[in-house]
C-alpha cells in the first residue's frame, strides 16, 4: 500500500515580499499626503507649464536603509519632481533645505523619524515580521488621511 505524498509547502520568496511592501508604502505616503506634493501643493499628473505631466514621487525622510523607519508610513513625503530631484530647494540636492523645511511645516513628522531611527532593527529577513509589517500597513485609518498636505 502507498501512502499519500504531502506536498511541500513552498514559501514566499522575501524579495517578493518586500517589493509588496515598499509598494504598500508607496500607497499609504499616497493617501496620507493627499496625493500631492508636500511642499508646493502640485497635484498628481497635473500639467506643467513646460507641457510634461507632474509625476509624483515618494520620498523617504530618513534613509531607507534603516530598517526600523522603512516601512513607516510617517517616514515619507510625497514630492514632485523639482522637489525630490531636479530643483534648487529639493530632498536630494539640499539636505539642510529639507530639514529645515520639515522642522517649520512639520515638525512632528521629524521628532517622530528622529525617535524612531533610533530602536532596535527588526529582523526583515524573519517571514513573520515582514507579514506583521504587510497587515499593519494593509489597515486603513479612520478620517480622510494622515494631518499633512500643503504647508
């Protein structure tokens, strides 16, 4: 008599996990910021007036390699692309612009990224982390978005 093979249960690969996670940051620095850019308002794929659309970016506040502040969705601000790259007054040319920019407008954002940088790291290889992190982020708030917006 044969006995029934059991099938392996094939786990999820982490990289696959985590792209499923940035991705769900990605949409809660969406949400939280009302889909528009955190410093000068610009909606999302609006106009120019050089004729491009206006494609919004995510930003992280503090570097995304601290793992403690990456998936947090505080730890992000939604730019456009004079104020994450290409401008004078942008997250990626000026540091000492943008703190000083948080630290006017929103200075409990930075409090809080500044406290939290400093816990001890989750493990991000542990599947069961990463899935704690996945429904955490998966939860909608109550209200229409996070206290941000146009400064």
């Amino acid at each position: 008599m044969r006995t029934k093979r059991k099938k392996k249960v094939r786990l999820e690969n982490k990289a696959k996990i985590r792209r499923r996670l940035l991705r769900l940051w990605k949409e809660k620095v969406r949400w939280g910021w009302k889909n528009q850019c955190g410093v000068c308002g610009r909606k999302d794929k609006e106009l120019l007036p050089n004729g491009k659309l206006a494609i919004l970016n995510c930003h992280h506040i503090e570097s995304e390699r601290n793992q403690v502040t990456r998936y947090d969705p505080v730890n992000g601000i939604l730019l456009c692309p004079s104020h994450h790259k290409f401008g004078k007054e942008s997250f990626h040319r000026s540091a000492v612009w943008s703190m000083a920019w948080l630290k006017k407008f929103h200075p409990w954002i930075l409090s809080l990224v500044e406290r939290k940088r400093m816990m001890a790291a989750p493990d991000l290889n542990d599947r069961e982390v990463l899935a704690r992190i996945e429904e955490a982020l998966k939860r909608r708030r109550k209200g229409r978005g996070l206290p941000l917006g146009k400064a």
